[in-house]
C-alpha cells in the first residue's frame, strides 16, 4: 500500500525553501518600486513641461513651471506680462509627489517660464531626485525654447549646462 501523504521533514525542507527566496526576494521588490516609481516621476516632469510649451502656443500666453516645494510643480498661466513671477498666475496643472515616496523623492530647480512663440521668457530647469536610488533627472528649457533632458547619478546639478 503507498503513502499517500508528506513527512513532516519533506514540510519543512520545502517551508525552509520558500523562507530562503522570499528573504531574497522581498529587499528587491522594494528597490524595483522605488525604481518605477522615480521612473514615473521622471517621465511626468519631461511630459509636463513639453506640455507647458504646448500650452504657451495654444493659448497665445506666458507659462510658468514652477517649483512650489520639494514635493509639487505647478503649470501656471501668468497671463500676458512678460516680467510675471513663474509662481503667480492661474494655476493649470499641479504634479505631486505621493506621500509613500516623500523620503527619497524630491523635486529641485530655479522653473522656467515660456512665451506664446514656444521661446523662453525665463530659462532654467526643474529635476527630480532620488536619493535611496541616487539618481536624477534634469528638464531644461533653452533660452530659444528647445527642451533638453539630463540623467544622472547624485544630486540635481545647481543649474542646466
């Protein structure tokens, strides 16, 4: 007559299997999240201030992308004043970075402002950082409008060459 069911060392062995792989594995699940989720970030900031030049031409006004705090960027529409502070105007847009990754991501930058032709009122740049991943991504708009993008490791670069 054959047995029918599992030892309990044939248990254990294959308890201790499964333990072994998710201390493995569970350290890089987290890594892979903070990835993603920088990655995220990373695209939403370059699609936001493509988004913004787009805006400026559309509706025939300045657009400011201006760094509110570490955590957010707003799209701002200054209305026609070309020596309008990026931060004042009607808010269009706002990209936020969620609470879970407030401990390692954080948005840096002077902002930009751009005019209905596409060119830039105020140059600069916004980037976005991650310090667990030690990386970052730089967004930098050019005096004639053209839009640049800079990957890097270690903190944000103080302005955009």
């Amino acid at each position: 007559m054959g047995r029918k069911a599992f030892s309990l060392a044939e248990i254990l062995i294959v308890l201790s299997i499964v333990a072994i792989l998710a201390a493995i594995a569970i350290p890089q699940l987290h890594k892979y999240r903070d990835f993603y989720a920088y990655q995220e970030y990373a695209s939403s900031l370059e699609m936001t201030v493509r988004q913004a030049k787009i805006l400026a031409m559309e509706r025939t006004t300045n657009i400011g992308v201006c760094v509110s705090d570490a955590y957010s960027v707003r799209v701002i529409n200054m209305g026609v004043e070309r020596d309008a502070s990026i931060c004042s105007g009607t808010p269009i847009s706002a990209l936020n970075i969620k609470d879970a990754d407030r401990d390692n991501t954080r948005f840096v930058g002077s902002g930009l402002s751009i005019d209905p032709r596409g060119f830039a009122i105020q140059s600069g740049g916004v980037c976005v950082q991650n310090t667990r991943l030690n990386s970052h991504l730089l967004v930098c708009v050019s005096r004639f409008g053209s839009i640049k993008t800079q990957r890097g490791s270690g903190p944000c670069p103080s302005s955009c060459s």
